[in-house]
C-alpha cells in the first residue's frame, strides 16, 4: 500500500520556507546526485527560500505509483522512465519507437528542441501534472542469461523481460520473443528462476540492481533510448510566483546538464565492475537486421495522424 502523505509543499511561517516533496524509485548514482543537484539548485537560487526533500528508493512506491502521488498533489515531484508515463499519455510512446534515435548525439538535439518537448510535457496538462526536464536513460539493449544475442534468431522462443509498455511488447513479438513485462523489482527473482532468459535495459542494472550476477551475456543492440522525466504538480507550480517557477525551470535545467556530465563515466565504471565481480561479457552487434525487424512500429508511427507530425518533426531534428 502505497502511504498517504499531506501537507505536501507547505509554507513553514516560522523560516517562511516552502518544502517541496521529491520521491523516487531504485536509480542508478549519478541519477540520484543529478536529483540531489536539483534539490541544491533550488535551495541556492531562492536564497534558502525554497527546499527539496527526498524520499528516496522506492519508499512511497514503484513508478506508477509516484506518477498517481505526483497526479493528486501527494508529492510535488517524482523522476520517472518515459515508458512508465504511456500509461497517463500516449503521446510519450513515441519514445519506445525502436532506433527512433540515431544515436546519443542526436537524442540530445531533439531533447533540447522545446519545440518538441514542450509538446510532450503539456500532453499530462489535463491530468494533473507536466513534465519540467529530462534525463538521459542510457542505450536499453538485450542482456541474457544462457548466451549471448548476436542476431534476432539469438531471441526466437525467448521469454524476455520488456517494461509495461504496448511498443515494448510489440517490439519482442517482431523479433520473434516473448515478451514478459514486469517491473524492473521483479527481474533479478525471474532470471534467477528461469522465469524469464533475458531481459533489456542499460548498463546499470548488472551491477546496481545486481542483474548481472544471474545474466552475464550483454549484448549491444540499442534498440532504444527513452528518457528518464522529472513530473511536477500542476497545482503547485501554478501556485508559486513567476520568480519562483522560473527557479525551478532553471534548476531542472542545471541538473540535467550535470547528469549529462557524470552519467557516460559512471556507465563506464559500471561495466568494469560488471567485469570483475560478475564476469560479465560485453559483445558489440550489427543491429541492421534487428532495425529490419522492427521497422513497421515506426512506420506506423509516421503514418498515424495523431503522431505524424510530431515523429517527423523529432526525425528532422537529428538532421
């Protein structure tokens, strides 16, 4: 059961501070010091007037259900995978399109064209709450427990753990798996047991989440690149002055820019830890035949008029 706070984002007329409520599940380090980063942000440019707290880990529950906190005003903010956000919007699907990115370089352009992310964020606006920055969410690739994938024959009858998401789910069936979405607390249990032979996800989870300890074949396929976002509370955005939502905006901002500082080397660190305590192999793939496969997700996409105009316009962002 996931716990009822109150008094979320109050005025404390004693030190005149107003204390925000950030939560949010299990992530990697450098995640977690890009939302210490924000919270120091705030703190520093309102000149003490205005605080973050944290509740770390999972402690108020998984993802969706910090996304519903965040919807009723529970909490004030949570940072979430753009896959957990379909389920309130679909127009952040269009991130789980496979290789709708070129590669990181052109994710950073089309993340930084607010012209384009504007859109994505205010999609929430009649639901409660808007998205106020991103983070990068790494390259998501396949990682198994009996071998290596080095082409798509490598996942025909697999049974491979996918995030809850309908173009996850569609992607594994065109690549001849069979997709077991779960969330991401439930896969170490289901590898150990054979539950599921693989699942998908990036570098962090062998040894942050441990993964790698019961699938040590990593394969790069980068099949996608779905940003992590940081949620606000319509209604108390709305309630703070100009000044006070422009420190906020501000903040996001500065603290996606650290993430995008620290996170590449931390990556690097995670794969040589992945190395030498779990004996993790890394394998590069020609993924051209894997990009074949999938290719009718976008194609629908593209030929969907709800999403037309905003999938060409992040296609020709990366030009």
């Amino acid at each position: 059961m996931v716990p009822v706070l109150t008094g979320c984002g109050t005025t404390s007329s004693a030190e005149d501070v107003t204390v925000f409520r950030f939560a949010y599940a299990s992530n990697s380090q450098p995640v977690k010091d890009s939302m210490a980063r924000f919270g120091e942000m705030v703190e520093e440019k309102s000149n003490g007037g205005m605080r973050v707290e944290y509740y770390p880990d999972s402690q108020l529950g998984g993802e969706t259900d910090l996304i519903q906190l965040t919807q009723t005003g529970a909490i004030d903010f949570t940072k979430v995978s753009g896959a957990a956000l379909e389920g309130f919007s679909e127009t952040y699907s269009i991130f789980g399109i496979p290789y709708l990115f070129d590669d990181e370089e052109s994710f950073f352009k089309v993340m930084e064209d607010e012209t384009i992310t504007q859109e994505i964020y205010e999609s929430t606006s009649d639901l409660g709450f808007r998205g106020i920055t991103y983070y990068d969410g790494g390259q998501r690739s396949f990682y198994m427990a009996g071998g290596p994938v080095e082409s798509p024959d490598d996942l025909v009858g697999k049974r491979i753990r996918t995030m809850e998401s309908e173009t996850a789910v569609r992607m594994m069936s065109l690549l001849g798996g069979s997709a077991v979405p779960m969330g991401s607390d439930e896969v170490y249990a289901s590898l150990q047991s054979g539950l599921i032979d693989g699942s998908e996800n990036n570098e962090f989870v062998l040894v942050t989440a441990g993964h790698g300890n019961v699938a040590n074949y990593y394969s790069y396929d980068q099949h996608t690149r779905i940003p992590d976002i940081i949620i606000m509370n319509d209604e108390k955005m709305d309630s703070l002055t100009q000044e006070e939502q422009d420190i906020i905006l501000e903040s996001a901002k500065e603290s996606t820019e650290y993430q995008k500082e620290v996170f590449n080397e931390a990556i690097e660190n995670e794969k040589q830890e992945a190395q030498a305590q779990y004996n993790v192999e890394f394998n590069e793939v020609d993924n051209e035949p894997f990009r074949e496969l999938v290719k009718p997700i976008a194609e629908d996409f593209a030929n969907d008029e709800n999403f037309s105009e905003l999938y060409q316009a992040i296609i020709d962002a990366q030009q």
